[in-house]
C-alpha cells in the first residue's frame, strides 16, 4: 500500500468484529480494505492455538445472523467448537462473502494520525508503510492484549515462558516436561486440563480460585443439527432480546423463593445441562440477590468437595471471597477431577506471590519449584488495552491515551470527542455479553453512521463529550446494579480493569443487557444519530 491510497474505510483485524465490520463496508459500497497483524483470519481465534481452546458458548449462537445463506450452511461439529473449527468458520465466511481478497495480512497498525486539514486519517503500520482512510473502524479485540504481570527475577528463568494468547506465535514442547501455569481463568483451566495428561508434573499457580462450570460438550448429531437449522430464525429472534446474547427467555423465579428441595433440583439439572445454564437458566436473580447466589455459590462449592479427593485442595479451589460471577465464571471439562491426579500440584499464590531466584528457580506459595516450561495464563489488558496499544492522534494532534488518563471515555461504545471518523466495533464499554451477536450489530451500527455522514455531505462525525458522561453515568448505574462490584477491588475481574497491576477499577463493560444496549444504539439510529458531531 501507498500513503497515496486513500481509502473510505480501514477496518483493523480479522477477528469476528473485523470480518462483520469489512462485512457490512463492502455491502454499503465502500472502498475498504481491513487490515490485520497476524497472517491469517480468525483474532482471538488466531492467536490463541492452546491446548483444548475452545468455545463457552454454543457453536450455533456463537455466531452471526448476517447473510444466512452461508453462515447457516456451516455445519458445526461439536457443541462447544474448538478454536481450530470457530477458525474454520471464519475461513470459510471470509472466503464464501469474497471478504478475503479485501485483506492484508502481516499488516500492524501502530499510528493512526488525524489530518484536520483533510479529514483524513494516515494509518501507519510497523513495517514503515502507510494508508490514509476517511474512516477507521477499530476490531482489535476487548480481550486481545495480553497482560503480562511483572515477577520478580524472571530474567533469570532458564526454562520456556510462553504466554498463553500468543502460542500461535511459538508453541512449547510439552509432553514430558515440569511445566508451571500461572493462572486459573477460563484460559488456564483449559489449558490445566488438557496438559495434566501430557506433561510429566504439573504445577497449577493459583492466586484466586474461581466458580468453574461443567461443559458437557458433545458432538452434534445429523438429527439434531437439522433441527438447529430448522428453528434457526427463532433462536436468533431469541437472542436478539436476552440480556446475555442467549436463546433464553427470562425464568420469572428467584432462588429465594423456591423450596431448598425445588433449587437443588434446579442447580443440578441445569449443573447437568452444563455451560452457563445454572448462571443464565435456573433463577432470574443471581446477578443482583446476595441471597440467591449464595445459594448458587454454595451449591457448586458442594460439588467441588465431592469432585476433589484431597480435602484441604478442595478448600484452595473453592472461591470464598467474591459472589458467583464476582469474576467471569469458566467452564471446563473434568477441571476439579484433574486434581486428583499424582503429578498435579495445586500452589497458593496467596500464601507468597511468584519470584524466580538468580539460579532460575521459582519460589511460589511457600515451595520452591524447578520448571521446564512457565505458561502465563494471565488474562489481558481488557477493552481499552488493544486500541491503548496503537498511538492514536487525533484532532490537533491529541493522544487518545491522554484523553483517557483519567478514565475511559467513550460515546456509548462506539466513539470518542476528538477522535473524529474513528468507530470502535468490540471496543471498551460495550455489553457484558456473548460477543459474536454483539459485534456483528455494532459493525453494522458503525457502517450506518458512515453512510449517513456521507451522505449528507459531511467531512466528520464524532462522539460528544455529553453522550461520553451519559454513557459513564449509565454504565456504574448498571454495573452498581450487580453484586459483582463489592468485591471487586479484591478480586480484580477484568470487567472492571483492574486485573492489570497499576490499573484504576472502572467499569469497562455494559452490565445492562446486550438487549438493553441495542434499543440504545437503534434508538439513536432512527433519530439520524442524535448526540454525535457532526461536521
Ligand atoms: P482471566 O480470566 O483474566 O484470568 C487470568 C488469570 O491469571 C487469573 O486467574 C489471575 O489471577 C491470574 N493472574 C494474573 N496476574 C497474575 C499474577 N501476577 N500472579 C498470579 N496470577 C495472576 O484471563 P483468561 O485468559 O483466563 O480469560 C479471559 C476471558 O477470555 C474469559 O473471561 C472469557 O471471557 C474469555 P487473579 O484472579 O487475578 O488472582
């Protein structure tokens, strides 16, 4: 590409949101071209090559609605689809919508520049090159930047140190090996299940152990895929108004109303059911009753003792300090089981954090510990770590970094004062659920507003900085509306920013419904886009 290129529209990344953003671009006739680091399509999908990663959500719904004379002719394989088959998927999209050709891979954005002169934005890439766009639609990822936390005398670890979200990038050899995981998040629970197998010892560091669901995944018969097919306009109609993105409907009960008998039952049937059932399915109100997910809570505390043999490994892996949801709850296979295992070694990092000594040994939890191999399942930077990680310009030369020193700020989601023609699809502030029907609406949110500002003729839009303090306002309204804030400064959830060390807690999710934030966005739509600036 050349800087004397100018394009309507750059689309950064080639995970679900870029491909729905260059998606909907290209059927408004937009000269665009998307731009991605990695050499392949796929983002979270992409990078994130670990052992046994794979879906939390159901294959069918983890997906789009969008043009379904294809999506729905992919036959999905399992229940939970692996990371290689969600790639498959986004493949064989790319190439069935003529997305791929639209592409340029090994291309990472690290400057985006606002001209004001011109209207234009020069996006600069680390090979030196550049284009210059009307439009940047930003799709890097709300959990695509890794956090890599700081240990003491790491320098001197001799053995492997591989973070988890980059595996595509250098994976390890395992089989055999003394291998360490720090971390116990959805990433580090299926990596923990998967390696305990195959690795000679197996040594899980645990700072804060969390609710883990089981999947119960299988593989999806003929039989059962037709009916998917079949009753596929309803499940996306029934997604399109659930809270979380799911094919639910709201159960009208709360847990404090049944009879101890009728929630047991209840738990057990949906702990059975497997996924977030027992989160999403049993009860209406384990987000926002202290009573009823202590219920909850207790419940799966149960099932870990019975799963776990060990009594005193069953009290470190049972949570005791944040509600059912206080962190993003995981789902595995097998995880508490796995403990049982001779060569798996559970460490509390609460008793004594991670260092490495100058002879490369690492001190964790009171034991000294010789290691081959050292995985970071560490978690990311979320929602504001990607776009943070590109120098943005915007108008008189501002960075968006300093714009937001003191908070994130964002205009329902989707843009920011200052940073004008710049639309954020999956980026901070946006809703707390299943991603994929979530990202293909702000796409097609964010080709909208391109349109209209085209044509009617104006140079820019951007968001106000009235519609950034409403958005605040609204989301610490619904944030504060769960119980999962209290415990917050103690747990440190992504949702809230501060899993990162020296990062401020803020709520970085939308906590109202992916419904809710919907009928928001279309309402400002229909009313040609009310509150943003245009010029
Ligand atoms: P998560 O859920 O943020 O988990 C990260 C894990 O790493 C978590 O157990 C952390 O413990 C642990 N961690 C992070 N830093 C440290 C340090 N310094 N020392 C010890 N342990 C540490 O990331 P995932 O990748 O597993 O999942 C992210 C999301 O991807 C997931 O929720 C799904 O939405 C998909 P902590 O809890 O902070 O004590």
């Amino acid at each position: 590409m050349t800087e004397r290129e100018l394009r309507d529209v750059i689309v950064i990344g080639a995970g679900f949101a870029g491909i729905a953003a260059l998606h909907y671009a290209k059927q408004a006739d937009l000269d665009v071209v998307l731009l991605e680091a990695g050499s392949g399509v796929g983002g979270t999908w992409y990078w994130n090559t670990y052992p046994d990663v794979r879906t939390d959500t159901e294959a069918w719904y983890y997906s789009y609605s969008f043009a379904p004379e294809v999506t729905r002719k992919w036959r999905w394989r399992q229940r939970f689809p692996s990371g290689s088959e969600v790639r498959g998927f986004l493949e064989y999209i790319s190439e069935e919508l003529n997305l791929t050709s639209s592409m340029r891979f090994n291309s990472r954005v690290v400057e985006l520049r606002w001209d004001d002169s011109t209207s234009t934005w020069t996006i600069q890439l680390s090979d030196g090159t550049s284009v210059r766009s009307k439009f940047v639609i930003t799709a890097v990822g709300g959990l695509s930047a890794p956090n890599v936390p700081k240990i003491p005398g790491i320098e001197n670890f001799k053995g492997s140190l591989v973070v988890s979200s980059r595996w595509a990038a250098d994976p390890p050899r395992l089989e055999g090996k003394r291998v360490g995981v720090i971390g116990t998040g959805s990433t580090g629970v299926q990596l923990i299940t998967a390696l305990a197998p195959v690795v000679d010892q197996l040594y899980v560091l645990q700072r804060t152990p969390n609710f883990v669901l089981p999947r119960n995944n299988y593989t999806i018969t003929d039989e059962h895929w037709a009916g998917i097919v079949s009753t596929y306009d309803d499940i996306w109609s029934r997604v399109r108004r659930h809270y979380f993105g799911y094919p639910l409907t709201l159960t009208g009960r709360s847990a404090t109303e049944a009879s101890p008998e009728e929630r047991e039952d209840l738990f057990e049937l949906m702990w059975q059911k497997g996924g977030f059932s027992i989160f999403l399915e049993a009860f209406d109100d384990l987000a926002v009753s202290q009573e009823s997910n202590q219920f909850a809570a207790d419940f799966i505390r149960r099932k870990i003792r019975s799963a776990v043999a060990d009594p005193a490994t069953a009290d470190l892996l049972a949570p005791s300090n944040h509600p059912f949801g206080g962190k993003r709850p995981v789902i595995g296979s097998g995880y508490y089981e796995t403990f049982n295992r001779e060569n798996v070694h559970l460490i509390d990092l609460r008793r004594a954090p991670i260092e490495v000594d100058t002879g490369g040994r690492i001190h964790a939890g009171g034991e000294v510990i010789d290691l081959d191999v050292l995985i970071l399942a560490t978690g990311f930077d979320a929602g504001t770590g990607a776009i943070s990680a590109i120098d943005v310009f915007g108008t008189e030369g501002h960075a968006l970094r300093d714009a937001w020193k003191d908070g994130t700020r964002t205009h329902y989601g989707t843009s920011t004062a200052g940073f004008p023609n710049l639309l954020y699809v999956y980026g901070p502030q946006t809703p707390y659920a299943n991603q994929p029907p979530c990202v293909e609406r702000s796409a097609e949110w964010a080709v909208d507003l391109i349109t209209f500002t085209r044509a009617n003729n104006w140079s820019s839009v951007e968001g106000s900085a009235a519609g950034e303090d409403t958005w605040s306002a609204a989301l610490l309204d619904a944030a504060t509306a769960t119980i999962f804030t209290e415990t917050a400064d103690e747990v440190r959830p992504w949702f809230m920013s501060n899993n990162v060390e020296g990062k401020r807690a803020e709520v970085g999710v939308y906590f109202g419904g992916y419904d809710r934030y919907f009928d928001i966005l279309d309402e400002i739509r229909d009313a040609d886009f009310d509150g943003m600036v245009f010029r």
